[in-house]
C-alpha cells in the first residue's frame, strides 16, 4: 500500500503521541518522518522501531557544552530539535555527539537547520556522511541503528537535485506499528458520546 505524505504524517503524530511523547515533540517527529519519506528514506520504519524499542532513549541531554552527550543512549527526536534551535552554533563550530539512537532521524533537523543558515550541512555518523541544503539531500540508503559518534557541521558540495517522493510505501508492519501506538490516543466511547456521533443512535426512523 502506498499513503500520501499527509497521511504519514498525521498517522505518526498520533503514533508518537500514543508512545507517551508530549504533542509539541510528536509534531517535530511526524514532519521528521514525513521528510524522510518525501526523500526516499524509510522514516516510517524508522519510527516504528524507535516507538517498539525505545525507553532509555528519552533521557534528555546533559548539556550542550563541548560533546551532547547523555546518560545512556540519545533521542533522536529531542536532539534533533535542540539542533534545530541551536543552529547558530554551527557558525563556530561542527556539533559532536555522542550514542545517537536511529541517528538517521536526525538529518531532517540537520535540513532545518541548513534552511535557517541558508548553508550546505553535513551530518557524518560512523563514517557515513548525509549533505543536505534542506532541499536536496545525499546520502547513502543504509545507516546504523546507533551511532558511536555524530558530527554536524557547515560543509558540503550537493548534486544538483535529488529524487522527491509525493507518497510512502511503507512496511505493512511498521504501518501497522504506527497505527497501534495511534489508537492509543482515541478516548474510549462512551454511550454518551455514540449518541452525539454519526448514526442513529437511540432514534428510530424506520
């Protein structure tokens, strides 16, 4: 099956929220997810298997002085929006991090953050390297699960475009993921709240 970039996005909102993440964040992830799939990239499965796996990876950061590192595995959701806000310390240095969860989650941040430069990034994680300008995006199709070591930094020569999706394929089971941790979010129906939705409720007009 194959669903429109709205689709993912809105379905992995709810997902994220349903995982036990506050909205704000939840609306970060789904565009992350949408822009990876808009590039090709398998963001839903890669939601899907942070969502599953996940409990130690939503430790926030110890500091941003020096090397972010936590105490124990970094989100790359929480991450990647304090890289996003601290954009402007790419102007004097590269970012270094340290035990990146799905580090790959990360480069949509990186684009955010290229956009607001109005620069070429490049995110190298254990050797592999993604140059974005926000827009266009290199980068190889397979990255680690968890990167020893993430480096971000103002650099990069970009082809002249690269392929753009309108719509995901995703894995019936990392969909199917998604939709389980999304229906976390519905309220329970009520008998009250069948008789305010569609149908006939108790009315009988036969």
């Amino acid at each position: 099956m194959s669903y429109s970039l709205n689709e993912v996005e809105a379905t992995a909102k709810r997902a994220t929220r349903g995982a036990g993440y506050a909205w704000g964040l939840a609306e970060d992830a789904a565009k992350a997810t949408r822009w990876l799939c808009a590039h090709d990239i398998d963001g839903v499965g890669q939601l899907a298997r942070l969502l599953s796996s996940e409990s130690e990876t939503r430790l926030a950061l110890a500091a941003i002085n020096g090397v972010w590192a936590a105490k124990g595995v970094l989100c790359p959701f929480r991450t990647g929006c304090l890289l996003s806000d601290c954009a402007h310390l790419l102007n004097e240095q590269p970012i270094e991090m340290v035990q990146v969860a799905a580090p790959v989650v990360l480069v949509p941040f990186a684009a955010l953050a290229a956009r607001r430069l109005e620069v070429v990034v490049t995110v190298e994680c254990d050797g592999d390297v993604a140059v974005t300008d926000g827009q266009i995006l290199s980068m190889p199709s397979q990255w680690s699960e968890i990167a020893e070591t993430v480096t971000i930094q103002i650099s990069g020569t970009l082809p002249a475009s690269s392929p753009r999706q309108t719509r995901a394929r995703p894995n019936a089971v990392d969909w199917d993921t998604l939709n389980r941790f999304a229906h976390k979010t519905y309220a329970p129906a009520t008998e009250e709240s069948r008789l305010l939705g569609a149908g006939a409720g108790l009315s009988d007009n036969d």
